[in-house]
C-alpha cells in the first residue's frame, strides 16, 4: 500500500529559519504603515470633530432664533388681537357718534323743510331708525308738500304717508274752530351726514 504523508516535512534549506523573516518583515511594515497613518487619521478625526462642533453650534443658534421668532409671533398675534379689539372699539364709538347726532340732523332736517303751514304734534323714534310723525296742516297740499320736502332729503328715508283726516281745531283765545288735516307718516332716518 503506497502511504502519502500530507505533513509538512523539515526544509532541508541552508537557511536555517528564513520563513520567519519574511513574517517578521511584512509585520514591521504592517506597523510602519499603521504608525505612519495615525496622523492622518487623527487630522481626519479633528477635522470631522470640529465640523461636528461646527454643526451643534449651528444647530444651537438656529433653536436659539426659531424661540426668538416663536416670541416675535406670539407678540405680533398679541398685537393683532389688541388691533382688532380697538377696531372694533372705534367702530362701536363711530357708531355710537352717528347715531347721538342722528336724532339732532333729523330734527334740523324736519325744521328746515317743514313748511309755514304745518304744525307737527308728536315725534317718535319707534325701533332703530324708523320715525312715527304726526301734526296738523292746514290743507292736504301742504301735507304733500311737506312729504315730497323730505324724500327730497339726503337724510330722511322712506317717507310713507299713514293717514289723513280732516278735523275740527280750536286754539286757546279763538273764538272759533278752524277745520285743518290731521295727518301721520312714517320715514327712516338715512346714514348721509
């Protein structure tokens, strides 16, 4: 039987040992070359240090200015607020303004246009702007000149007759009654100043 021996035998070289100086070698210049890289390495490192450095402190400053910004809108939504709330405030006051001398420009638009023979006897403000009129004329023309004077009124509104009713009138110190036209109309105060 032929028997193969597979093991490794015993160099018969003069050498004496070379196997392991090239061993040697290739682990001296692994080292060489490891040690000759640290710098590298650690100017790699620094540099990858200091941009992140770089990158947290930038990160820093943009928080720092998103809560500055976050305190600048809550101030400008304050300040918006504030603003609508005195505008409306104005409004309620410009209203409140136009509605005190409204009643006063009505007055001096009836007395302007009210003609010499026509005596008014009640006036009433009945719910907003709406105005009941009621007085004496001495004929039904002077009643239609007195409604056609105030629709021809920027101020007055929706001049609507009511009622006419011819009527017996005695004043104190006449000794008799004169007959005149009762009359009763309503109109709108208008919005013209």
């Amino acid at each position: 039987m032929i028997r193969i021996n597979l093991l490794p035998t015993k160099s018969t070289s003069s050498s004496g040992g070379g196997g392991n100086i090239g061993a040697m070698i290739s682990l001296v210049i692994f080292f060489l070359l490891a040690i000759s890289s640290l710098p590298a390495v650690y100017f790699y490192w620094s540099d990858f240090e200091a941009r992140l450095l770089y990158a947290e402190d930038k990160i820093r400053q943009e928080d720092a200015a998103i809560k500055r910004l976050q305190e600048a809108i809550k101030l400008i939504e304050e300040y918006k607020r504030q603003k609508a709330e005195l505008e409306r405030q104005l409004k309620i006051i410009q209203d409140l303004n136009n509605s005190r001398r409204g009643p006063v420009r009505f007055l001096d638009e009836i007395s302007i246009r009210i003609p010499k023979k026509v005596w008014l006897t009640n006036i009433m403000q009945s719910r907003g702007n709406d105005v009941s009129i009621a007085g004496f004329a001495e004929t039904n023309e002077w009643v239609a000149n007195f409604l056609k004077y105030l629709e021809a009124s920027p101020f007055i509104t929706n001049v609507n007759l009511l009622s006419t009713m011819r009527r017996d009138f005695r004043a104190e110190g006449m000794s008799q009654s004169e007959t005149v036209v009762e009359f009763r109309f309503n109109c709108r105060i208008g919005s013209a100043s």
